[in-house]
C-alpha cells in the first residue's frame, strides 16, 4: 500500500508541536522555519486580500496632505485625515517598488519609516 502525503493540516499540526517542545529548540531544522515562514507569508497575503493590515510594514502619513493610515480593532486597514478622526476615508495607499507608497488624496510619494 502507498504511503499517503501528509495534509497541509498535518504539516502545520507538525510545524506547531515541534515548536511547543520545551527545551528542544535544536529539533527545529531549517525545513521547519521555511515551512513556518511560508504559512506566515501565506497568511499576510490573505489578510490584504481581505482589507486587513498584515502588521508588515509601519503605518503611512502623507507628508504633503496629512492622510494616516490606522487599524481598527477588527484589524481593517483604514485611512483618515485629522479633522475627521478614525472615519474611513476609503483611500488607499498605493504600494510601490523599494518600500514607496503613493498618498491616493495627493500623489505623493511616501517613503515606510
């Protein structure tokens, strides 16, 4: 009989009991951190998709106009001016390449802190 791959499930159930292992920090191998940061990856990539921050980079503030970004308690990713606090002003931020992001209200460019 063939042995069966073991499931995505089974891996991180794996990935997460090697972790917990007091003491044993020598019996997590470089496979396992790779195998970790690929989930990690995997996750923030699901949490932008979803409006989400993904706690990556630094919140934004447009030099120029003043526009911040801010998370809400659920973990939405909003934008807001200071004259009208946490109201989303559904703007956002463009991501470029080398850590530059376009201010949508402006078009400034904005460099992550």
């Amino acid at each position: 009989m063939k042995k069966r791959a073991p499931t995505k499930q089974a891996n991180k159930e794996a990935i997460a009991a090697r972790f917990e292992q007091a003491g044993e920090a020598s019996d997590v191998t470089l496979q396992d951190l790779r195998q970790l940061a690929s989930h990690i990856v995997a996750l923030q990539k699901q949490i932008r998709s979803l409006g989400g921050f993904a706690g990556d980079r630094e919140l934004l503030e447009c030099p120029q106009c003043g526009l911040l970004e801010d998370v809400t308690f659920t973990g939405q990713l909003i934008t807001w001016r200071p004259s009208a606090e946490g109201q989303d002003t559904g703007l956002r931020f463009e991501e470029l390449p080398q850590g530059c992001f376009r201010c949508p209200a402006c078009g400034s460019m904005v460099q992550e802190d």
